[in-house]
C-alpha cells in the first residue's frame, strides 16, 4: 500500500479489504500478515497567504517590476520575493515565512493592491508560524499586520527591512525613536541608534566607499586636442506604424506628476530669470575633476549650485518653508534637503540630498552620484524622493537657457538652470572677452515670497558661483 499523502481526517478506507489501516491524530497502525507497523503522522504544510502590506505614504496600489522568486522555490524570512514601484518610489519586498512559494498572484508590469494577496506560500503547520488569520479561505486580515509589530503593548510601525536591519544587530525596536510618518521607524533612524553605542558596527555607507587610486597612466584622462563642442547626435528608434489607437492607465512616476503638478496649480506662480558668469568656477572645477576622481566620485557642477543655494537659504530661510493648506501657517525647515529633477526611463523624479547644510561639495557630489546611479536602475528609495524643501532642475542638460519650473508641493520655490554657454561679455575695462554664461529661472510661490526676496537670494546665489572662493568664508 502506497500513502503518497495523508491529511488530518477521521479514517481512512482501501480498496482491498485485507489491509486494515486504523489512523488517529497521533499514530498509524498497519496489520498485514501479523506484523504492526507504527509511524508518525505524516501532514502536509499549510499554505499561507502573503499579502501586500501597507508600505506607507498613502500608497494603494504598486506595479510588479521584478520577481525574485518562482513557484515551487524555497524562501526564508527576509528573503527578497519581489521588486514594486509605486508612484513614488521603488520598494523591494521580504518575506515573512519559511517555506516553498506555491502561486505567484501577479505577473510582470500588474498592478498589485495592499491588503491584496501576493504569494502563496505552503510552510511547515507543525512550527506553528502560520496565524489562523493568514491560512487559505480565512477571512482577510488587517492591512497593517506587516508593518506593525507588538512590543509592549503598544504597535511599533516599521518595513521588514528596517525589522531585518535590527534584528542583525540586537536592537529592541521600542527603544528607537521612529522619524518617519506616525512615528513609523525608518532606517536611518536604526544607524543613528547604532551610531550612539559603544562599539557599534554599522552596514557599509555608500558615501565611505572611496574607490583606490588608478595607475598614474589613469589618474589623468588626456584632454581632447579638440575642444569645441560636441552635437549630441539624435537618437535613432524604430518607427512602427500601427494605425491603430493606444491607450494605456497611467503608472508609477507618471501618475505622481500627475497629482504632484494638479496640486501644483493651485499655487500662484511668479517667475525671476537672470544670468551667471560661470568662467571662474568652470576652471576651479577642471582643477578639483582629477582629485574627486582619484577619490572615487564624478564632480560635475550641480554640488556646487546646490551648495551655494544652501548657502543663500541661510539667509533667506522663507524660501526653505512651507505652507499648511488652510494658509494660516509657515513652517521654516531646519534641513536643506535639496531636490534635483533627473530625466529617466520611468520618467521625471526629483530625489533629495539631505541635510546639505552640514554637507561639503565633495559630499554633495558623492551623495548625487548614489542617487543617478540609482535612479537610472529604477532604485531610488521612498527616503530619498521624499522630505524635499527645495529644488533645481538643470535642464541645460538637455538644451535649453530659459524655462517657466513649476513649484512642487508643499515647497514655496524652484529654480532652473540652462544650458552654459560662451559668450562673449565685457570687462570693467570695456574689453571683450570670453565668458561661461548660464542662465537661471527661479519660481516662487508669491503667496508667501515676494519679487525682492527672490531677486535678493538669486543675487546672493550668483555671487557665489560668480566668485567660488567667497563660499570659502561660509563654509561649515
């Protein structure tokens, strides 16, 4: 007699009435030419539904980028199952369980719902880890059981990843302060837990990460003998003519700029152009270019614009504000966390560099650097594109000296940086001479800022790019 699979049940019957099988909860009995048989009760694994938890930022509803897993592979706790996007960051998901995935719910490019389940995932029901509520064809459990963990008697909000991070380093999720909405616990806020013991070892930054030397034949790229600017040759696509309509929901980063620019119009925009002669900083660049590469980090100009911004919003702490929705109150943020718009493939995101007050330019240069890198592999974390209370766009990039930037919600200003350009400009002694000219296009929100204020920092802005030794003075 072959038992392939025997579940819970109150008996079981054969065909052939010679084989007696007599089957409690605890033993199996075989009779058969008067030998008994005993063994223990062999159940097969109850499988559990792993639903999308509540990741937070008011996020409903994400897209399926990436699976980690395939049905029928073994997975642990904290193991990656998938990657999502949401409208405004990419998320990867963790496990909860131990156990074989038995049914992906989605396939690539769906969208997945919270609350919704996601994988099933069949675990060993004799280690008790599975809670009535998640077993099959049991009523569907709260949303917020992913996220929210007891500690004592009151629930402490974090990610699986953050729960992973403490875990690793023995840390009571009750003893940390969370940062994050509702007090949710967020990562940072682990390493700076970690920071303050004694002897702490924290995970590798990507900002300590400082690549060797290259060989001497390396440290110094040769300059191209010919200098004059490159056309940008036009990107060849294949063209195919369908002749019919499309229509397509929108997604992800678009369907953020979506209610981010619908927010957008209720602010009453005014609009500050001016120029900026670059010559000086275009060389104190050139000379600073080999020693950041030396030290692992592409120095372009943008550290430099978001730093002297930095600088200026010292100064003029009103355009680093926000205000509430019944315009009542202003809020002054005490971090300069300074957005930057990058064009991807998902579309128009704006990360932010935290805390550029206390940050130097090679800082600001490494931390921007993390950033693109993650933002063209779609990486980009919920803590680096949210928290922004100012930003530029540099669409000179692209091409382009003049644009209209529209503010984003709950910031009061943006600016926007064209293309640099040589020009010819005159000098104090009525000599012409060659000059690097980038124009700037600043907006503002003149419900709270008025034109003087603006002009006022876009001057104390310019003058530092215009003579980069004086942020020397300033520097922190």
């Amino acid at each position: 007699v072959c038992i392939h699979r025997v579940r819970s049940c109150s008996s079981i019957h054969f065909i052939k009435s010679k084989y007696v099988c007599v089957f409690d909860k605890s033993a199996l009995k075989f009779s058969h030419q008067q030998r008994l048989f005993r063994t223990s009760a062999v159940s097969c694994g109850q499988i559990v539904q792993f639903k999308l938890s509540d990741i937070g930022e008011g996020i409903t509803e994400v897209t399926v980028k990436e699976w980690y897993i395939k049905e029928g592979d073994s997975v642990s706790q904290f193991d990656s199952i998938c990657e999502v996007q949401s409208d405004k960051a990419s998320v990867t998901i963790t496990s909860r369980y131990d156990g074989i995935i038995r049914k992906l719910h989605y396939n690539l490019d769906e969208v997945a719902y919270v609350g919704k389940p996601l994988v099933d995932i069949e675990i060993d029901a004799s280690k008790g880890v599975a809670p009535e509520e998640d077993v099959v064809e049991t009523p569907p459990m709260s949303h917020e059981e992913h996220t929210h963990q007891e500690i004592k008697g009151h629930k402490t909000l974090a990610t699986p990843a953050v729960r992973r991070l403490a875990m690793e380093n023995n840390i009571k999720l009750s003893e940390v302060v969370g940062t994050g909405k509702d007090n949710r616990i967020l990562k940072e806020d682990i390493l700076n837990y970690l920071a303050k013991q004694t002897g702490a070892i924290l995970p590798p930054s990507p900002k300590s990460e400082i690549i060797p030397p290259l060989p001497k034949s390396e440290t110094l790229p040769a300059a191209p003998k010919d200098k004059a600017r490159k056309i940008p040759a036009p990107v060849s696509r294949p063209i195919v003519f369908s002749g019919k309509d499309k229509t397509e929901p929108i997604t992800g980063f678009h369907k953020a700029m979506v209610k981010t620019m619908s927010a957008a119009l209720k602010i009453p925009h005014f609009g500050y152009c001016d120029e900026i002669d670059l010559t000086q900083l275009v060389q104190l660049r050139e000379e600073l270019k080999p020693l950041a590469q030396i030290r692992g980090v592409k120095l372009s100009f943008m550290p430099f614009f978001i730093k002297a911004a930095s600088l200026g919003l010292l100064q003029y702490p009103i355009l680093n504000a926000s205000l509430d929705e019944s315009c009542q109150n202003i809020t002054y943020k005490a971090s300069h966390n300074i957005g930057v718009a990058m064009d991807t493939e998902q579309g128009l995101i704006v990360p932010n560099v935290k805390n550029v007050q206390v940050c130097s330019v090679f800082d600001i240069a490494s931390e921007l650097n993390r950033l693109q890198s993650l933002g063209s592999a779609g990486q980009l974390g919920t803590n680096d594109l949210t928290g922004g209370t100012f930003t530029l766009s540099n669409i000179g990039t692209i091409g382009g000296t003049y644009t209209k930037p529209v503010i984003l919600p709950p910031e009061v200003a943006i600016g926007a940086l064209g293309k640099i350009q040589v020009l010819p400009r005159f000098n104090g002694k009525g000599e012409v001479f060659k000059a690097q000219i980038m124009n700037v296009s600043w907006s503002a929100d003149h419900r709270i800022i008025d034109g003087a204020t603006m002009a006022r920092f876009s001057n104390l802005w310019k003058s530092y790019l215009e003579n980069p030794a004086s942020m020397l003075l300033d520097l922190k």
